[in-house]
C-alpha cells in the first residue's frame, strides 16, 4: 500500500568515511518529506560531535563493545553483522508496532546481508555506493570475466588494462583489493563487494544509490548496464558552498571534536593560497615519511592547515612531535581535526594535498579546490587517476625507490598546482568547473536532485 509519509532505515559500517555520505543521505531524503532513522553503534555516535538535529532524523545505537573500550579484532565485520542484524531486525519490527513502518532499508557497503535481512522481513532495500561509479564498475568487470587477467598481471609493474566505458587504468590505478599488497581473495572487503553486486544483479528492480554527480562520470555510470545506477551525489554538506556557517549547516558527523580556532586563522589569509593537508581518518604515515611532507611544506614558502590525528589510544610522547615544530607552527597550522567541508569551501582555500578517499575527493571537487594525491590502498589510486587524467584538476605524487614521497617532490607538486605554469591555470579552472557542474546536479530540478525525488516517490509507491 503505498505510504505518502515514507520511513527510510539507514545503515552503514561505524568508520567516518561510511557515516559523512549517509548522514548527508539522510537529511537530503528528510527534505523531500521522508522520515529517517539512522542506526549505528553507541561509539560511533557518541563521538559524533555535532549530531545533526534535524526534524524528522532519528539515531538508533546498538553496542559492539567499543563503548566500553573493547578494540574491534579481525572478525569484526562478522560480529558487526551478528550484532546489527540482530537489532535491525527488533528495530524494524518495533518500527510497524509503533505505526510507522519501515518503507525501505538502505544499506552502504560491506554490509550485504542487510539486503537478505530486509527480504526475510518483507521490505525493499536499497545499496548505497560511497564510492565512485568507476570502482564499482572495475569490481564488476573484476567478478565477471577480466579477474583472472588482473589476479595473473597483479604484480606486474607495467601492467594496464582496458575495461569497457572506462579510461585504460595501470596497476596502480586499480583498487589496491584487487592489485598490490592487498590482494587476497579472502579479504572480507572483496568478499563483500562480491556479494553486493550478485544481489545488484539478482534484483529485479536493483537500486544502488551512488554518491557521484552525472557530469563527473558519464561514461562510467553507463559502462555496465545491468547495474542500474541512481545518482544522488555528491553528498557533502552543500550550505557550505553557499557561504552559510556552520550553524545553518549541520555537517554531516564529525567522529572527532576540536577547536575551530583555524577558521580565524583561514580568516586572516589572502585568497587561494592556503594548503590545506589532510590524509582522512584512517590513514597514517610514518615517522619518517612526515618529516618529508614537513620540509616540503616549509619549503614552498606557502600558508598550510596541515590535520594530524591523534593516535588512536589519544597517547602524545616525543617521538611524534616532528623536528621542525616551531618553524611548522610559524608558518602554517597543525590540528587534529576540523569541518573539513567548512576549510574546502573557504576563499583562502589554493590546494588539497589528499590521500583520495572518496569523501575528501568529492568534497574537493565540490568546492573547486585542485588538488595533490597521496593515494594509500582501496579507492584511493582509482579516484587518483580520474582526478589526474579525466576531471584534470590535479597531480599525484611520485613516490621514490624507497615508496617515499620526498620533501622536494612536495614542492614541485605545489608549485604545479598553485604556481603560475600554464598546467596550475588549467588545474584551477578545471576545478572551479566541477564546483559549478556540482551545485547544478544538487540544486532543486537537478539531476541527483531528481534523481533522489524519483527514488522516494518509487518507494512511497512501493518498489
Ligand atoms: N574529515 C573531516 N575532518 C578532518 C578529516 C576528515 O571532517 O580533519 C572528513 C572528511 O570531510 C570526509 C571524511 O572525514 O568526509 C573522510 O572520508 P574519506 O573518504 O575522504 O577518507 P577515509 O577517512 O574513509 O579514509
């Protein structure tokens, strides 16, 4: 029966990069008249720290110990799964006996069997895609007919191969599951991927939301046509690129607090010309490694916002303090944290040195900020490559002989991005380009905008 006031349950996996798309799903579904709870774990929204409040948002917690100090082990995407489906499951049921049903599961990636779960229980789901359409469609060529070719070049250095409707990608430019360290065919990650797209496949009426723009990519959102992909992108807190402040602006979930004192700092310099660093919120660098980024920046003369985590466990000792402190904190800013959709869309903005996750892509790109790629492991060297070759709003640095990136390669980077070469001059308009391209796909009438209209009337009249 259809349900003119639809109740979207929404899940992802607790880590920052999973929630910020999902939340910003969330509050982009509740202004199109729908209802939205959002379940996750007590540590992960406890250390939100800005829970949006929105009308018609709710949080739904379930433990998996981490509260209460228990580390995730190996296993935890299995005992993530027990716990969830457990509580989704009462929560669902809860939901009809309260009288407000759940119109329609969406669950993001590595989390499959929630489709399972909504089946047995009688209600749609949806998949939501936090990554670009172009890794999803290399992770379906990879389980339909080109795995064994990428499985037997894996460790081949000059190996590139052409996918169908996508740019010719070399070693480096696949998912590091698939090439590289990382591949194993018991990685849970793949294993997962594996399974959300055979049920991509099985649905009858398959919907995958993708957090990417029609613009962006094209080619890749048509590549493989049995995955009918529905565009909502880009899900970044988008009051920002009007120039609202934070508050008119509930950013979508800060797994980290801090001060906000670099706003002032970003206040006080010129136009475009601030680098700002930051690596996301998992990665990390070694010692080592950080020294060279330091130099790097010292020596380009420029401003920089440079975001070093605490380490996990909150410790501080010597040792990490880097031997350039005082000539660092001079020059540029070191925090912990901050609204990084707040720093990308500000004037002072020049450059992004990024590891590539998708968030902190797109997030760039919204906001026309070039950028310098470090790309680490999963996604990270496929959206390196689109960012380099096919939006051409930036460069990768190279790494040398010893897989380090030196201080010197740094300041050749930020010289070609913000310098006044004829490469930097096209970078730049190139990203001022995606920005507006951006804001068409989310503005009212846009195509993810449409897009996200035409899901939730498809899920009022029952799917
Ligand atoms: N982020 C932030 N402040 C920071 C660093 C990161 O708000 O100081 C946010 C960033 O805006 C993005 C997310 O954390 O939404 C990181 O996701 P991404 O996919 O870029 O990388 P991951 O953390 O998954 O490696």
């Amino acid at each position: 029966m259809a349900n003119p006031h639809p109740h979207f349950l929404i899940i992802t996996f607790p880590a920052q990069g999973h929630i910020n798309p999902a939340l910003e799903l969330a509050k982009r579904l509740i202004g199109v008249g729908a209802d939205v709870t959002f379940a996750t774990t007590i540590h992960a929204k406890s250390s939100l720290a800005k829970t949006p409040t929105v009308d018609g948002l709710r949080f739904a917690t379930f433990s998996d110990g981490q509260e209460e100090g228990v580390k995730p082990g190996p296993n935890y995407l299995s005992v993530f799964r027990r716990l969830a489906s457990e509580n989704l499951s009462e929560l669902i049921m809860a939901s009809a006996n309260e009288g407000r049903p759940i119109s329609c599961l969406i669950y993001a990636i590595l989390i499959p069997w929630a489709a399972e779960l909504a089946r047995s229980l009688n209600i749609p789901s949806a998949f939501l895609w936090i990554q670009p359409a172009t890794v999803l469609d290399i992770y379906y060529y990879y389980f339909n007919g080109f795995g064994d070719l990428i499985r037997s070049k894996s460790s081949d250095p000059s190996f590139s191969i052409e996918l169908p409707g996508l740019p010719s990608l070399s070693r480096q430019d696949l998912p590091s599951f698939l090439v590289g360290s990382d591949q194993n065919q018991e990685n849970p990650a793949l294993a997962a991927f594996q399974k959300h797209l055979e049920i991509l496949e099985q649905e009858e009426n398959p919907k995958a939301l993708v957090n990417t723009f029609d613009a962006l990519e094209p080619e890749a959102l048509r590549a493989v046509e049995k995955l009918k992909l529905t565009v909502v992108g880009p899900l970044i807190p988008s009051g920002f690129l009007d120039g609202k402040d934070a508050s008119d602006t509930p950013s979508g979930g800060d797994l980290s607090d801090g001060s906000r004192d670099y706003m002032e700092w970003l206040n006080s310099k010129p136009e475009s010309t601030v680098v700002y660093v930051s690596f996301g919120s998992i990665s990390m660098f070694s010692k080592q490694q950080m020294e060279e980024i330091a130099r790097g920046l010292l020596e380009s003369g420029r401003p920089f916002l440079w975001v070093i985590r605490a380490k996990e466990n909150g410790e501080k000792n010597k040792e990490d303090k880097l031997s350039c402190q005082a000539e660092l904190e001079k020059q540029g800013m070191l925090i912990q944290w901050c609204s990084q959709m707040e720093v990308l869309s500000h004037p002072s903005l020049g450059c992004f040195v990024t590891h590539c996750g998708w968030n902190s892509s797109i997030e760039s790109l919204a906001s026309g900020v070039p950028m310098i790629a470090f790309p680490q492991w999963a996604d990270q060297g496929t959206n390196t490559k689109l960012i380099k070759d096919v939006w051409k709003t930036g460069v990768r640095l190279m790494v040398n002989e010893e897989e380090m990136v030196t201080s010197d390669e740094i300041k050749r980077c930020l010289e070609l991005v913000m310098g006044d070469g004829e490469k930097g001059q096209e970078m730049r308009k190139n990203a001022k380009k995606w920005k507006i391209l951006a804001k068409e796909a989310l503005k009212e009438g846009g195509s993810s905008h449409k897009n996200l209209k035409n899901f939730v009337d498809e899920v009022i009249q029952g799917y």
